[in-house]
C-alpha cells in the first residue's frame, strides 16, 4: 500500500494510510481508466475514533500513471504529532512494471518538517533533496537501492497485476531516500460485494506485510523497527476497463495500533 515508506509514515497512521491508500488508487493502464480521478477515505481506529481524511487523484494510460495523495489529521493524531502530509509520483510502465521518474513527500512530524524528492536517472533512484539529512540513519548499502522504487508506485504496479490476473501475489524492493523496505500482497479469498452500490460485484481481498531492512535511525530499538507490519486490503474488481477499486484497508501502525481506511464516496472525475 506519499504509501508505506517514510519516516512519518512509519511514525503516524495518517500519513501511513495516505502512503498506503494513495497507491492504491492506481490502476489497469486502459483507455478507459485515462483520465484523473479523485477519491476521499476516512482513517479510524478500530473501535471507531476518527483520525483524519485522505484525498488523491490519480490518473493512468496505457504510456504510464500520475497520483498525487494528501491527508487531513483530526485532533486525535494532532496530539501525537502529526501534520498534514503530501506526496505525488510520476512514471511509465516499463517492462518489468513501474518505472517511476519523479517522487516527492513533505509534511511534518512533531513538529519538524521534512522534505524528500527523489528522480531516476537510468532508473536508479537518485535523491534530488532531503530535508533533513540522513545523518541520524544508518546509510542504505547501493545494492539494496538498485532495483527499487517508492511506495506509491510499487503498489501502483500491484493493482496493475490485479486488473490484469485477479491476483495481487508478490513483492516490492521499496526505497524512500532514507529506508529500504519490503512489502509483500498475499491474495487471500474472492468475495461478492452486496449494499456497495454501482460497486455490487466481485472483490478481492488480499493481506500484505512491509518490513523494513536498511537505513535504521541509530537510536531505534532494532528488534521493534525490524517487526513487520501488517494489514489486509479489500478491492472491487470492475469491468469495461475500469481500474481496480480499493474499498477498505487495515494496516497496523506504531502509534495506533490497527488502523482502518474506508472509501468514503464514489469517485469523481478530478477537475
């Protein structure tokens, strides 16, 4: 799932719901799906305390994809700290999938502000700005940066494989500028939707992990910032060419424990 992958989406569950949900809002590279959309979820605690909004547009063609995600914390995430983020990505699809050529994520966190943009020269990822340094981190081995890409575009490329086989098994080498990670999807059951509307069809729910690997702050607990996180995605699969549909995600968080995002409208076509 601006995704998964930075330090404030570790830290708080807004911007790991925005990282997350952001993603998956992409889709099937289609004429029919070629034009931008805009989606809008609510971020709860299991349990029922809501913790903000997220926003993002997203828009794919058969050349390559464009998202852009951006949330909204209420007062609960507000007292740990947490900030309106944002995050966008631009790429094309590329043989062995996405092929990401410009990503950006700014928001803050306690506070502090923190800035990341990152382009890819050949395909290796190249950070452009980072703000603040990297001082504080151990610094991610070039081996382990080849070959990845961020957070928005790996789930991109998820949701792709899901319009095209109706499965979401694999993983993705991500890399954010400061930590590497790994996410896994695990295709779990196909299921019918009912009460969902112009949505009442076939879904598929699948469960994924994200583990960090590389680029530790020198003071974390490593066992703790090794320990995978988890959660489960359930995704309206639509027909005529139309992308993928995710409806409700839950991700485990550090700070809230399980989180839950769920669609809050249908789609509407971006102005």
């Amino acid at each position: 799932m601006t995704g998964i992958a930075s330090r404030q989406a570790h830290a708080g569950a807004i911007a790991a719901g925005a990282l997350i949900a952001g993603a998956l809002v992409c889709a099937a590279p289609s004429a029919a799906s070629a034009r931008e959309m805009r989606l809008r979820y609510a971020v709860t605690v299991l349990g029922g305390v809501s913790l903000g909004e997220i926003e993002m547009t997203a828009m794919l063609d058969r050349a390559g994809y464009r998202i852009a995600v951006s949330t909204r914390p209420y007062r609960a995430a507000q007292l740990v700290g947490a900030a309106e983020q944002s995050g966008k990505v631009e790429g094309r699809w590329g043989r062995g999938g996405p092929e990401p050529r410009l990503y950006q994520a700014n928001g803050s966190w306690r506070g502090r502000a923190y800035v990341s943009e990152m382009h890819y020269p050949r395909g290796v990822p190249t950070i452009r700005r980072q703000e603040p340094s990297n001082e504080d981190r151990e610094a991610v081995p070039p081996e382990l940066i080849r070959g990845t890409v961020d957070s928005l575009s790996g789930v991109a490329g998820m949701l792709k494989k899901v319009a095209e086989t109706e499965s979401c098994d694999g993983s993705t080498a991500i890399y954010d500028g400061r930590r590497r990670s790994v996410a896994v999807m695990t295709s779990s059951a196909m299921v019918q939707l009912s009460g969902q509307g112009s949505l009442n069809g076939r879904a598929l729910n699948c469960g994924f992990t994200v583990r960090t690997i590389a680029g530790f702050r020198h003071e974390d607990d490593r066992e703790v910032a090794r320990r995978p996180l988890k959660g489960s995605v359930l995704i309206a699969l639509r027909e005529g060419g139309a992308f993928p549909l995710p409806l409700r995600f839950e991700v485990e968080t550090r700070w809230f424990g399980t989180v839950a995002v769920q669609l809050a409208g249908p789609p509407v076509a971006a102005e």
